[in-house]
DNA sequence: ATTCGACCCTAGCACCGCTAGACAACCGAG
DNA sequence: CTCGGTTGTCTAGCGGTGCTAGGGTCGAAT
C-alpha cells in the first residue's frame, strides 16, 4: 500500500507545482501568457500531464481563484482586526480589499473577472468563496444600518469596491484619487 | 475626382458594415465568437481586408466601444430627463447604466471590460468616451453634497454600479436582489 | 492601347487548447 | 525470477486563432 501512497503524495505534489506555476506565470506576464505549452514546459512535463490533473485551462484557473480566495479572507480578518470601532474596520477593510487587488491582479482575475468554472452565490459554491464573503460580511454587518438586510449591504459594499478595483487597474479611472475615492465610499455607504 | 470620392464613400461603408457586424456577432455569441475569419466571411470580404481599416481585433473592439459610449451618453440624458428632482433623476440614471449594460452585453464588454486600445481619464480622451462621461456628472454634480469634488463623485458612482453590472452579469451575484441593491446604493451615495 | 498602380485574395506562419495512440516503466502473480 | 498487465508519460497531430507576405487582377490615366 505504501506505494499507492507515495505516488498519490507525488501526484499532489504534481498538483501543487501546477496551480503555483500558473500563479505565478499569470503574476509575471497576465493570464494571456499562461498556455499549455509554456506551463507545461515551466513544470518540466508535457502538456497532457495537465489533463491528467485538471480538465482544462479553466480549472487550473479556477484552482487559483480558490486559493486566492482563502488567502483574501485571512487578509480581510486581519485588517479587520487590527483597527479599533466598526467605521475605521470598515475603512481598513476597504482599502485592504484593493491592496489585495492590485498586489494580486491575476488571482484577483482569477477570482472575479475570469471564468474558473466555479459556482457563485448559490449552495454549491465551494467554501473558500464563501468563506470569503463571510469575512466581508462579519465586519459590514456592524455599519449594514435599521432595514437593510447585511447580506444585500454587504453585496452592494463589495460590488462598489470591485468597480474601484477593476476601473482603476484597467486604466478607466486615474489612479491619483484612488484614496480619497474609497473615503468618499466608506463615508457614504458606512452607517454608524 | 468623383471616382475617388465613390471609393472613398464606398470604403467609409464598408468600415461601418465591419463594426456593426462586429458587433452584431458579439452581441450574438460573444466576442469569443468574433473571429477575423467569421467577422470577413460574414462581411463577405477575405481577412486581410480587415486589415485594411483597422490595426487588428483590438481596434475593432475599440470601434464598438466609441459607437456604443456614444449610444451610453443618450441614454443617460434621456433617463435623466424624464425624471423629476436630482434624486429621482439619480435613481433614474443608475437604473438606466444598469439596463444598458444587461440588454448590450458585448458593447458594455468592448467599453469597460476588454482592451480596444482607447485611452481613459486623459487628454487625449476620445470625445465619446468624455461626453458619456459627462452625462453622468450632469445629474450627479446635483447630489455630490458639500465638500466632495463632482468629478471624484461621479467616479466613485459610477465604479459602483460598473462592479453591480459586472458582478451580476458574471454570475457573482444573484440577480434576484439587483433592485434593492441599486436602491440602497442611490439612496445612501446621494446626498439631497 | 498600354502602362501603371490600387486593391484584394490565396496561402501560410506561429501560436492556441486539447487529445489519440504509441511506448516505456513498474507492479503483482505465478 | 520471469512474465503479463496496468499505469503513466510522451510524441504527434487536429482544428482553430490573429495576422501577413506575395501574387494576380482590374480599372484609371496617359
């Protein structure tokens, strides 16, 4: 049995290297550089090794989403955490949210602006997702105000500062008041 | 004279018949579906006629994109002005961005989404792209409140409802609350 | 009528995602 | 220890992509 375990630890392994390959190719020169061929070349395999472990490009797109999605929920708690009363967590979080995004802009492609092949909104999403939207949620919840449901709150928070994030890097929005546009936000949306 | 000013009319033509195929297709399939080899047989011309007016794909996106900021910019002066009151009007205008964007996916895509090489927030601004842009800061400067540049405002606005457009149309969020979400978004950015 | 130039098409390049089929290496049974 | 069979990997190739070089045709001007 030992050996059907050292290989099944091998093929994780294979797994692994695949995902942080196209992490980090799709980091260095965009998700349009990120073929088959060089990611197999980058691995030291062939290209059908990669079929053997995913279905296609978009899992493996999709694989990075998930662990993009993990990492933005533990930044969103920590900079949550780290700041004293519900405005200036919220205000933390804010601009921690599009630190994320311009730090990581292929995960954050990756997660929101590709198709992974993964499952939004819906029971079958996979947890890290969810999770994700947990950990916004937790903090909007505190500034969601009387008769608004924090769930809808917090759709419309995250949706705000997706249009920031995703404007601004596509060069449609200058990046100069990228501060004091998040202030304008977080002022406006933000009940305390 | 005349001749070359027939051929001059009959290339403008067939210029125009590329992009509104362009976008035709797009609007049909995706503009994964606009290839050089269906978009010239459609037009009944070989590839590199293509060529010939535009740069490459890329040029033709932004084609579209130009023709549909322009179409953008009637249809928000035109909600606009059915409304009555700076708040209505606001609510009037995000409902109108929101619909434009879900009934013209692919010119929405060309617009904000996809590379058609244009410039944003400069100088060298096409004018159609400036003048959609000014629609919105039309009835926008009317709710900005005190201390907040329109300008600024009217970016921040608009990133919210370009991240509602998006999210949703990606199926990130569920489209069954997109009403109430644009409701609490005019109701807490606008100040009246 | 002839030359010349503008125009368009055929054919092809290098690349893409993906897969069929050959081949080698290794495991378990006799 | 040998031998079948399975498992795994690779080479090669399919149909598609954006884009372009080069040849040929046809009409305008001399």
């Amino acid at each position: 049995m030992s050996v059907q375990e050292r290989k099944q630890r091998e093929r994780a392994e294979r797994e692994r290297l695949i995902v942080a390959t196209a992490r980090e190719l799709a980091e260095q020169q965009g998700w349009d550089a990120v073929t088959t061929r060089r990611l197999a070349e980058r691995i030291e395999y062939s290209q059908p090794v990669l079929y053997s472990h995913f279905r296609g490009k978009r899992e493996i797109i999709g694989a990075v989403a998930l662990q993009g999605a993990a990492e933005m929920a533990v930044a969103m708690r920590a900079a949550a955490s780290g700041a004293d009363g519900p405005r200036a967590r919220v205000a933390a979080l804010a601009r921690a949210y599009l630190d994320f995004a311009e730090r990581n802009p292929a995960v954050y492609d990756a997660l929101f602006q590709l198709d992974g092949g993964l499952a939004f909104a819906q029971e079958d999403t996979p947890e890290p997702l969810k999770d994700a939207f947990a950990a916004l949620l937790e903090s909007l919840s505190e500034v969601t105000g009387d008769g608004v449901e924090p769930g809808l709150f917090t759709e419309t928070f995250w949706a705000a500062l997706h249009g920031l994030a995703t404007l601004t890097r596509a060069g449609r929005l200058p990046p100069e008041d990228a501060g004091p546009r998040v202030e304008l936000l977080v002022g406006r949306l933000a009940v305390v």
